[in-house]
C-alpha cells in the first residue's frame, strides 16, 4: 500500500483502501476535521488504532484517549467505541483478525 498515493486520491471521509490476507485485515481510513466515527460495539474482535496523520478523540467505554500522529490504541472486543477527528485531516490505520463483514451494533440510547 503506497499511503501517500492513496491520499493524494481520496476525496471522502471514511475507508480509503485496505490489505487483506488469509490471516488479517488493515484498513486505511480518513476523516476531515470535525468528523466521526459513530459509537458501536465489536463483539468480535480487539482492534488496533495507529495514527498517521492528524489528531483524533478515541472513546472506549467511558474513556477518553487523545491519539496523535505516531500513536497507537488498542480496542479489545465487545467495548463501546467511538472516535472523533480534533485535528485533521485525520489519517489512520486499523488492523484485526480477519473476519467476514459485518455491520457494528450500535448500543440503545437511554
């Protein structure tokens, strides 16, 4: 995957591209400044977060963790997630277990 390349072209917040293997899934994503990622649950499996580019609110149950360019965060399964972009554009990966598709749940609001 050739990050820069793939930037240059993206013009949506989201998905930009990803690497599969039997084994594993690596997602690159971005997300303009202000953008989010909704609150969900993955019942499935823990994820890991590295920042390349940009600034970013990671919220996992009732926790709060700033990410930065450099950094890295992992979510383990079954936790409620949620991630906001504070400093963007923001440009990250995100790794895991391969696995079928699946949408997240997203929990009940009281």
């Amino acid at each position: 995957m050739n990050i820069e390349e793939v930037l240059h072209k993206v013009q949506h917040d989201g998905p930009a591209t990803s690497i599969n293997s039997e084994q594993l899934n690596v997602n690159l994503l971005h997300l303009s400044q202000g953008a989010s990622i909704p609150q969900h649950i993955n019942d499935e499996l823990d994820v890991l977060f590295v920042v390349i580019q940009g600034t970013c609110k990671l919220f996992v149950d009732n926790q709060t963790t700033v990410l930065r360019t450099g950094m890295a965060a992992v979510v383990p399964a079954g936790r409620v997630r949620a991630l906001r972009c504070t400093i963007g554009p923001l440009v990250y990966l995100t790794c895991h277990r391969r696995r079928a598709p699946l949408m997240p749940k997203i929990p009940e609001r009281n």
